[in-house]
C-alpha cells in the first residue's frame, strides 16, 4: 500500500499552507499538493494583509513554503486528478502518477474570475483591470473609475467603488431596474449604453476601455464585476456545494462529508489573504481533534475483537 498521511492538502497558496503549518506543528503528517500558480500570484503586490503590504507574491508564498518544510510538511508540485473515499474510510488522493491515501482532505483549491474574451487583457489583468477595490482601490482612489460585467453584480460594485472615487462610469446595455438607477443617480454615477469589447493601454498602462459602438472611453482603472467559479471541481465530487462549485462548510471548515475540509476561496469566495490565512488555521485543530476521535474508535474495536485474557493481561 502507498504512504498514508493524516492529510493531503490540496492547494499551495496561504490558505492550504497556513493548514499545513499548524498540522506541522500538532505533529501530523500531511502533504501539500501544488497544482500551479496561485490566484494571488495575477497581482505584483500583496495588498490589505498586515505585515506583508507591498511585498511581491511569490516573496510571501516563498517565505510561507519554506516555514512549512521547516516542520516536516512535503509540497510536491502535482496536480490532484481526483479524490476518492476509500470503505476503509481512508481518501485515495490521485495526482499524476502516483496516488497517496490519507486519513483527511483538505480542499485549499481556490476559485477562478471567468474573465470575458477581451483584446488587450493579458497586459492588464491584476494590474489596471481590477475586481476588489477592498484590496487595491487605494493605489487608485480619486481616479477615473470604469465599471462594466455581468449585469446582477454591476451595481452594487459601481456603488462599492464609489467609496474610493466620485468619477465613476458604467457600461452595460443591460436594462436596469429604476431602484438600481436611482441608486446610481444618487451617486452621480454615469451610464453608457454600450458594450466594453477592449483594452487600450500606452505602453504597460490602462488609458482607455473601447466600446462595440466604437467609442473610446478613458479611464485609469476598469473594474469588472465578474462572476466566479471553484477553480476544482473536486468538492462537487465529494460533498455539498453551491451554485460556484464551491464547498458549503460550518464554522470549523467541516464539509458535509466526515472527514474532508475546506478553506479559504474554496468555500468562501469573499476571503482575502487574511481571512484565507485565519481559516487554514482554524481547521487545524479541528482536523487533529477528527483524527483523535478516529483514533479512539480504532482502538475502541480493537479492544472488542480481541481475546478477552488478552484484555485482562494488558489492564493488569
């Protein structure tokens, strides 16, 4: 039989490494698996996560890799195909090659932006196109604000952006309701009837958003109201989950299924790096506590399958 771990990890980024940093310390054995880049690693600089501002991506994801092989904890750069519960209640884990079996699962997978088929966008995306003013709206604030997207999110992002500038357009052809257009006109937010179809940039910077009409509208920073989507599809596999594909979890990160967990985007497409980084930490505990509660019923039928002088001799 292949190695058997307490937990496979799935997902590098701060979310999973943070749970593998505490099951490191608790003395468990666990593997992360690293199926490629991180959703963080699309911006040149961590934003709004005290103590790492400003620092590149790959720096922090680096400096939280490195901790983690400190206490033991192998990442191997492979990406996990499928995850399959095993009658012994162990978890066959697939990824590549090779399969190992673990005693739990945590999915660390993320979420992925579906993005629209625009020209220019591989220059500006995590740069001057943007979808969380939370996280960089004040490398840009009192800007020329662009917002455009999917039509159910246009609003209240156009709103939310407001907060860190007065100078913001929509563009939608979508027909929105009088409440939404009371809501913007309140806020003297402008709408164009058109349909953003590409970038302009001057050299390595955003100028101007073109429209399908032909229209060129400048701007500074475009903010999309994108929806998003599980980057795995490994949760819908395996437990509940919702309309992203996403994991539906309780507080201690416990999918519906014994035994698996989830973290960070991978159940909560609001979690910054910050909240990505409480929540890995969080389910440690609670992942040692399932695996002692196992532990403790392995041991329990043991005891009743065994003979009963043998019993009497160990209590002696």
């Amino acid at each position: 039989m292949e190695r058997v771990v307490d937990a496979a990890i799935v997902g590098a980024g701060i979310a999973g490494l943070s749970a593998a940093l505490f099951l490191g310390r608790a003395g468990r054995s666990a593997i992360v698996f690293d199926g490629g880049p991180s959703r963080i690693e699309s911006v040149g600089e961590v934003r709004e996560y005290l103590g790492f501002d400003g620092l590149p991506p790959r720096e922090l994801l680096s400096r939280a890799r490195a901790e983690v092989h400190g206490y033991g904890i192998g990442i191997k750069r492979h990406r996990v195909s499928s995850v399959t519960p095993q009658a012994d209640g162990l978890f066959e884990v697939q990824h590549g090659h090779s399969v190992t079996f673990a005693r739990t699962v945590v999915l660390a997978t993320g979420l992925i932006d579906k993005l629209p088929p625009l020209s220019g966008l591989p220059k500006v995306w995590g740069r001057d196109l943007r979808v969380c003013p939370c996280f960089d709206g004040y490398e840009v604030q009192g800007k020329r604000f662009v917002v455009f997207g999917v039509p159910k999110r246009l609003v209240h992002m156009a709103s939310w952006v407001w907060m860190w500038s007065r100078d913001v357009t929509v563009v939608s052809q979508h027909a929105f309701t009088d409440t939404e257009l009371e809501r913007l006109r309140l806020l003297d937010i402008d709408v164009i009837a058109d349909e953003v179809t590409g970038l302009v940039h001057s050299g390595e910077r955003l100028e101007a958003l073109m429209t399908r009409k032909g229209k060129s509208i400048a701007c500074d920073a475009a903010w999309i109201a994108a929806d998003m989507v599980a980057a795995s599809e490994l949760a819908a596999h395996l437990c509940d989950v919702d309309e992203m594909g996403l994991a539906r979890v309780d507080g201690a990160g416990r999918t519906s299924r014994p035994g698996i967990f989830a973290v960070g985007n991978a159940a909560d497409p609001a979690a910054h790096l910050a909240h990505a980084s409480a929540a890995g930490t969080n389910v440690g505990p609670h992942i040692v506590m399932y695996l002692l509660e196992r532990e403790i019923e392995r041991r329990k039928f043991s005891r009743k399958d065994a003979h009963p002088a043998d019993i009497s001799q160990r209590v002696s």
